[in-house]
C-alpha cells in the first residue's frame, strides 16, 4: 500500500537540479534518476551553460529536486550548540543579518554544522521561471545541505562539490567532525562511488537531493520549509489529479472499446440472422417455383403417357411377336430426353420414338428383326444407335425406332 501511494504521489523517475556558478557564470547540472526493484540508476546526466538551454530538458510531470550553491550562496561551518535556536546559530555565522531578505538552512554532519544563507531574490527568482513552466519543485536546498544522507557511503576522504569541498575522516573516528574546506578552484570532474553508482562530481549535490527526497530524510532547520514543503504540496495535488484524469478517460476509453466489441458482436449476429432470414425466403420462394414447373412438367408428361399409352401397348404387342429367340431385349426406353438435363434449360423429349437396347447371338438375326419393323405401316424409321461385337456369339445393339403420328 505504501510503495501504490509513493508511485501515486511521486512516480519512479526523479530529477535533480544542482545551480551553481563557475567563472562567474551560472551553470545547471541536472540529473535524472529511476527508481527500479529499490535501486536506483542513472538515466541522464547533463551540465546545461544557461537557463534557456536548460528549460527543453525539464520534465514538469516529474519531481524536480533543486539545490542551489550559485555565487551568493554562501556555507560556513560553526561549533554544534544544541541549546541554540536555528535563528541563534544563523547569527552566530553570520551576524546582523536581515531574516527577511534572506534564506537560510542548517545542516547537522556528525559534530559538524553547516550554516547556508541566500538572497531571497536569488532563489525566488529561478523559482519564478520554474513557474512560468508550470514546474513545481518538490524540495529546495541551499549549499551542501543534502550531503549529510550520501557521506556515510563514500569511500573518499575529500569530496569536492560545486557546492564546496568536504573532508571526511578516515574509518570509523566519530570525534573528528567532518571539515568544509574552500571550493576547489575550476571545474570539478572527480567521480564518486556511492554504493556501487558512479556519480560525478558536478552531480553529488542533485543525487544527493533526490535520495533525501526518496527516502523522507528529515528536513534541516530553515526558514525554506515552508515554501519548499507548499510547492511539494502543489506537486502532489497536480500529479494526483493528472493520473485520475488520464485513468478517467482510460477507464472511459476501455468501456467505450468493450461496448464498441459488444455492439459489433450483437451487429454482426443480427446481421447473420437476417441473412438467413432472407436466404431462406428465397430459397422457399425458389422452392415454390420449382416445384409449380415440375408439377406442370409432371401433368404435361402424365398427359402425353395417357393419350399415347394404348397406342404404346399396342406397338410392343406387334413387336414382341417378331423378335428372334437368339435376341434379348434389356431395356425400352419411350419418348427418351433429346439432349442431356441442363438448369438453365427445359427437358424435351423425343416424341413417338422408342429406344431398344439388348443382346444378339448373331448379327443375321438382328438385321433379319430391323427388317421386319420395318414392315410395320405404323413405324416410320428404324435406325441404329449402337451395334458393338463384345464376342464371337455376343453382339450388343441399340436401336431407335420412330412410330408414324397418327
């Protein structure tokens, strides 16, 4: 529940933002860091010369950690008196200042203490171009004030910064404070080992600021806390209401899809049914046509079977008197189809004929029959269909005989 409410408020992406000057300009260090399985690893690291080359890099979605050591920030270093107020020890470093021009911030290193002051108007004035781009720092930190989280993990013995240079004691001695020394003169291009990451110098200050943020290390003593704390407030708020909306139309979006899929399901099945629908009319209406033309066919047939079948009796009545004993008939076939059945056209028949086929021992027989038939006064023509010698004593014939219209 925890980790859900720190990714809700904060996100696994940090930025940190070191100002600090050299040869008497100012310069931007900004660090981006991610948070991933409890470790956190670099992403980019960049020193920007100027404000404006600075602005495309920052990221307003995520939390911006910014330390400033610029000139006018000025750290010194007192004797620890736990009896005096934060405003006691600010004076003791820096006597008869105006609290209301300036900010400061007191920083706890072992037996060491640091005392940091700034211009307001130096301060407010990059917050006031953060704001112009809708960025809202999550915390503020003057000097060296975010070291104290970073140096029980270094292995150096002096680590310089933009901020100013440290010198830790060597082992485990508790009674040598931790020493501020001047700042080191030109750039600082050392590399520190901090738990197995690589961090360079220029960037100690920002890692430094995002890691205190990360793990809610207690706020130091300064009359920034406030402004710090509302601005880290504002980022909250405004992160907060981002993700809801965009979970918002998420979650609106994906209803949207699942009644897009449901509709499409209902559609397409109402579709189908309505082409079954309409398919089955027509093939019920197709049905109903087809079965008027074969009842018509089938009474024009009975028709014609019915006028011609005494005649047709008769005719076999006569033939069957001449036909050989060596002929066998296999088949009659009366009134047979004129062309093969085709769906687009209607069946004929051919009328007054009648189809033999059969078996003969002997082709004199057969011919001896066709002449006969011919004989008739009531057969037309006799031709031939088929005549084929299958053995010496076996000869298959088919033969067409066509009746006189009478």
């Amino acid at each position: 529940m925890e980790r859900l409410r720190a990714f809700i408020d904060t996100g696994v992406r940090f930025q940190g933002l070191t100002v600090f000057s050299e040869g008497g300009t100012d310069k931007y260090a900004l660090l981006l860091l991610q948070k991933k399985k409890g470790e956190l690893s670099i992403e980019q690291s960049q020193i920007f010369t100027d404000w404006e080359a600075t602005v495309p890099h920052l990221k307003a979605s995520l939390p911006l950690c910014v330390v400033f050591s610029q000139n006018g920030v000025i750290t010194k270093s007192i004797a620890t008196s736990r009896a005096k107020e934060p405003a006691a020890l600010v004076n003791s470093a820096f006597p008869n200042l105006d609290f209301e021009n300036i900010f400061y911030e007191i920083q706890a290193f072992g037996e060491a203490t640091f005392v940091a002051i700034a211009r307001r108007a130096l301060v407010l004035d990059h917050l006031e171009k953060m704001k112009l781009l809708k960025i809202k720092p999550v915390t503020l930190t003057l000097g060296l004030g975010a070291m104290e989280i970073v140096t029980p993990f270094l292995s150096n013995t002096v680590v310089a910064t933009p901020s100013g240079t440290l010198e830790i004691p060597e082992g485990e001695d508790e009674d040598t404070p931790i020493r501020l020394l001047p700042p080191k003169a030109g750039p600082v291009t050392e590399v520190y080992n901090i738990s197995g990451l690589s961090v360079g110098a220029s960037y100690v200050n920002s890692f430094a600021s995002v890691l205190s943020f990360i793990a809610k290390a207690p706020q130091h003593p300064s009359n920034l806390s406030d402004l710090s704390a509302g601005l880290q407030s504002e980022y909250v708020t405004q992160r907060r209401l981002s993700l809801l909306a965009k979970t918002a139309v998420a979650l609106f979006l994906g209803l949207l899809l699942i009644n897009f899929f449901f509709f499409n399901h209902y559609f397409q099945k109402v579709t189908a049914l309505r082409e079954q629908v309409i398919v089955s009319d027509s093939n019920k209406k197709t049905y109903r046509e087809l079965k008027e033309q074969v009842a018509a066919k089938e009474d024009r047939v009975n028709t014609i079977r019915s006028n011609s079948n005494s005649k047709v009796s008769y005719y076999l009545d006569q033939m069957a008197f001449l036909v050989p004993e060596d002929i066998k008939l296999e088949l009659l076939t009366y009134q047979p189809l004129a062309m093969p059945v085709r769906n687009d056209k209607e069946m004929a028949f051919e009328g007054n004929t009648l189809e033999v086929f059969g078996i003969s021992r002997e082709s004199t027989s057969y011919l001896d029959w066709v002449q006969q038939l011919e004989k008739y006064p009531w057969i037309q023509a006799v031709e031939t269909i088929s005549f084929d010698y299958q053995s010496k004593d076996r000869i298959q014939f088919g033969t067409k005989i066509v009746f006189r219209e009478q």
